[in-house]
C-alpha cells in the first residue's frame, strides 16, 4: 500500500480552490472585467510565493495558518486598491472592505475546515501517514513520545525508541536502530543530541542521506554544521530539519513542470519533429540496430525509468559502461551527436512523460549508484529530485566519464547545491549556459 499516494495532491488542490474563491468573490464584489480578475489571480500568486504562504505542514498549528491567511490577504487587498487606483477604476471602498471581510473569512472557514477534516481522516482512515521513531531517552523525546502518541490527526505513527540506556519498552540499542529502520520502513528519524556523540551524529546524517530517510534533531547544547537547518515545534518540543528542499513545495514543483512541460514540447515540434527522420537515416545507413538507445536509469527516489538516447554506438554487450574517451564502440554519427550533445535530445521526451526535468542531476547508470552510493558522502541526496537533461555539475565541467573521486565528488557537491538552491531562474542560467558551452565546444564531449 501506498501510504502517502494522495498526499502530492493536497496542496496543488488546495492552491485551485484559493483561486477560485478569489476569482468568485472579485466577480461578484469588485469587477466583471476579465483583465482585472487575471492580475487579481496574478497579485495572489505572486504573494504566495514570496510569503510562502503555502509552506503549511502537517504539525503546523491552526493559529500560524490563520495569520499567514491574515497577511497574504492583507497584502493581496493593498495590491487590488493600488491597481484600481492607478486604472482610474470607479469600484467604491465599500466594495474593497467588503472583499477583504468576505475572502478573509471565507479562507479561514475553508482551512479550518480542512484543517479539522484531514486530522478525522488521517484517524479514521490510517492514510497518509508516516512512520517514526526516536533516538534516545530523556525529558524531551517523551514529550515527543506524548506527542505522537496522543495528536493522531497529524499523520504519524510512533513505532519506538532507541536506546543505549537499560530502559524497558525501547525496541533495541542505537546500533540496533540502523537495521530497524530499513527494515521496518520508518520514513522519520527523530535523534536526540543529549545521547549521541559528534561521530554518531555524522553516521546518523551518512546513513539517512543513503536510504533517503528524513533525519530530524532534537535539540541541546550541541552544535550541528549545516547550512540548511530550520527549526519548527511539535507542540512545545524544538525539532530540528537537517534539509530542506525547495522542489518539495507542490506550487514551485508544479511551476518546474509547466516550465519543463512547455520547453519540451516546443524541441520536439521545432527540432525533434524534423531531426529524428534524419537522423534515423544517417544511423541506419552506417550501422545496424535501433535509432534509440534506451537504458534504465534511476530516477527520483530511485524508482528505474528508460532514459532515451539516439544510437551513437554499434551494438554490443557492455552498454552498462560508460562512455570513454576514444571508445571504439562509437559510431562515425556518433562521434558528431555526443560531441554536440544532440544524441541527448530524445530526453525530452521523458521530460513529456514526467520521467525526467530539463535541469537536475544527470542520471547514472545503476552500476555508478552501487558503486559511489555508500563511498561518496551525500550522493544519494541527488535522487529527491527528477534527473534532468542538463544540471550545475555539467555546466561547471563535469560532464561525461568519471575519471578520478575528484569528478563524482565535485559533481554530487554541484548536485546538492542546486537541489538545495533551486530556482526558475538557475534553471534558465544551466540552460543558456549548457548552449553556450555546446557551441564552445567541451573537452569532455566525448
């Protein structure tokens, strides 16, 4: 069973149903012009993402989600009057005032309602939940403990606690932990400071970045070296998140794939459409096989896809080895289309199907995943988000064959970096940088 198969979908719903009770009240209250409502529906995007207004988590209390809805609608409001201010627009304060007291309180009916619903749900259902477990023993994991015991609407499951201290009820020892939560599927892991030393916290951050898992801290004294930390409350407990990934928000998710969605669809019917017959014929005349190569890659969350190729080599056995420099399996064409990067073109169809971003971690082979996943530190990190055509590492020089650590470490760094980072606007960077740099020419082409 798929325990969070509809979870995805909670948000982008959520984001619709905003904009229609948006679209509806200012079509009732203020303008039936179509370009009003637009830059309506526009202002309210746009404030959703510099307010993060959708940054609402399942242990996010009702009061902070009430005065985000305050905020952003407050803005939103200010936004209308300046634009209807500027348009010369006739529409009386009365009508403004009465949108603002209308849309706030309906956001907030619907929310709460929500809110309320989901928490039944979860109960009632079992779904969508996540199941955890807690490092340590003291004070603050059994309020944690108290926590996931007594709130079960927010979707967690408690299935223990490890601990070196001679306690009864804990499942096991901390070493006893590792092998528990592969095993058992434990999606969380909630570490205790007080009970781990600096090279157990380092295995502990190793060991979930390799399963994928999501390790978060229960603060002390201690100091953890990260970049990346934010600090949220179950509750009254303090809980640290070691990362978080932009890419995880449903709206900038969905931006990335209308973005990709619409880039794809414009190379393959302004390039795509007229270069595969050529090129099919070019290939089929200088040696035999198939136009496409298809191989299995891992993908997001490491879940295997066919990653398209043209044909660039003779056929032979040992297609799960990388490309050298000078390899003799490679076609004369072959040579031309790897050299120009044009044999990576048919990836956009996986981009059409969803496989695959125009920008993100290139995708190894599974080979490369057994041999660097549990050797390079934070290289399975790469896998929370789609694979992509072209990514940060290959625009800063490490594309193609790994030759030395230097390369894969280098690129996981790259990597890590823009899943960390992401934007729109690093995207159009990688792109216009990748063309440049295929018209430039690129030693490691090959």
């Amino acid at each position: 069973m798929n325990k969070n198969r509809y979870s995805k979908y909670i948000r982008p719903i959520l984001y619709c149903v905003d904009l229609l009770i948006i679209y509806l009240l200012s079509f009732f209250l203020l303008t039936k012009s179509i370009r009003d409502l637009v830059f309506f529906i526009l202002f309210w995007i746009l404030l959703s993402f510099f307010l993060s207004f959708y940054k609402v988590y399942r242990f996010t209390k009702i009061i902070d989600i009430i005065a985000l809805l305050f905020k952003q609608t407050v803005i939103l409001v200010l936004l209308i009057t300046s634009y209807l201010y500027l348009s010369k627009s006739d529409i009386p304060w009365i009508s403004i005032l009465s949108f603002f007291i209308w849309l706030f309180v309906t956001l907030n009916v619907w929310r709460i309602f929500l809110y309320e619903i989901f928490k039944k749900y979860r109960i009632i259902t079992g779904s969508n939940y996540r199941n955890v477990v807690v490092i340590g023993a003291n004070e603050s994991t059994k309020k944690l403990t108290n926590f996931f015991n007594t709130m079960p609407g927010y979707g967690y499951r408690y299935k223990g606690f490890f601990t070196n201290q001679e306690i009864k009820n804990k499942i096991g020892t901390i070493e006893q932990s590792f092998d528990y939560i592969i095993n058992r599927e434990i999606d969380e892991i909630y570490c205790s400071l007080d009970e781990l030393n600096d090279e157990m916290v380092k295995r502990y951050i190793d060991f979930c970045d390799v399963q994928m898992k999501n390790l978060k801290f229960i603060p002390d004294t201690k100091e953890i070296f990260s970049k990346n930390l934010h600090l949220n409350y179950y509750d009254l407990v303090p809980i640290i998140s070691l990362r978080e990934i932009p890419l995880d928000d449903p709206v900038k998710s969905w931006v990335k794939r209308l973005f990709d969605f619409v880039l794809a669809l414009l190379v393959m019917i302004g390039v795509l459409s007229w270069l595969i017959p050529v090129l099919a014929i070019i290939i089929k005349l200088e040696s035999k096989g198939p136009v496409f190569f298809k191989q299995n890659r891992p993908g997001i969350k490491e879940k295997g896809f066919f990653c398209y190729k043209f044909r660039s080599m003779h056929l032979n056995s040992i297609s799960e080895d990388s490309a050298t420099r000078n390899d003799p399996r490679t076609t004369r064409v072959g040579k031309f289309i790897r050299r120009t990067s044009i044999d990576e073109l048919p990836q956009f169809i996986n981009v059409l199907f969803g496989d695959m971003s125009v920008v993100g971690p290139r995708p190894h082979l599974w080979k490369q995943n057994e041999l660097y996943g549990t050797t390079i530190s934070k290289y399975m990190v790469r896998h929370l988000v789609k694979p992509g055509i072209t990514g940060l590492a290959q625009v800063k020089g490490y594309r193609g064959g790994i030759e030395t650590k230097e390369d894969i470490v280098n690129r996981t760094k790259y990597d890590i970096f823009y899943i960390e980072n992401w934007s729109i606007l690093l995207d159009i960077y990688i792109i216009v940088q990748t063309i440049i740099n295929i018209f430039r020419g690129e030693e490691k082409a090959y």
